[in-house]
C-alpha cells in the first residue's frame, strides 16, 4: 500500500504543549477510526511551523478526505516512492 508524507503548515507548531499534541492526536485518530483500516497515520514530526505526517493509504485523496474531516491543513501530499538510510550505501 502506498506511504505518503504530508506537510501541514501550522505557525508555531513547535511551540504547541504537549496536552495540545495531545488534542490533535485525538482528533486525528477519531477521524481515521470513522475513516476505516484502509488508512494508517505511522508517525510525524513537529518542527517550528510545520508538521510533517507518514501515513499509509490506498489513495491521495483518502488522506486529503483524513485532513479535511480532522480539519487539519495539508499542504503538501507526497507519496514515497522509494525509502534509503545508511545502510543503502552497503555493497
């Protein structure tokens, strides 16, 4: 199943507590539990003004359906289309 990255800009992103990380993490799995299996939120990361989300969905327009029910910005869907780390580098 494809893996997408999302970029949500969200101004001061890096700077939300912990019980508002918290809130939307809720709100974001209440969405993807209405939404069905077909749709997997991985992981994100939270930098100064933006955030950037791994899921795994069937189609593009699943994860915008996620962020438009969540009321979450998406900005940017991207999906991954190959994944490299150190060890590609070995013979």
């Amino acid at each position: 199943m494809p893996k997408y990255v999302i970029e949500r800009e969200i101004p001061g992103a890096g700077n939300l507590s912990a019980d508002q990380l918290q809130a939307i993490s809720q709100t974001s799995c209440g969405v993807l539990r209405k939404l069905g299996p077909e749709i997997q939120w991985v992981h994100s990361y939270v930098t100064g003004d933006k955030i950037y989300c791994i899921y795994i969905a069937p189609n593009e327009q699943l994860v915008r359906e996620h962020a438009s029910q969540g009321g979450f910005p998406a900005n940017s869907i991207a999906e991954v289309k190959s994944i490299i780390d150190p060890t590609s580098a070995e013979v």
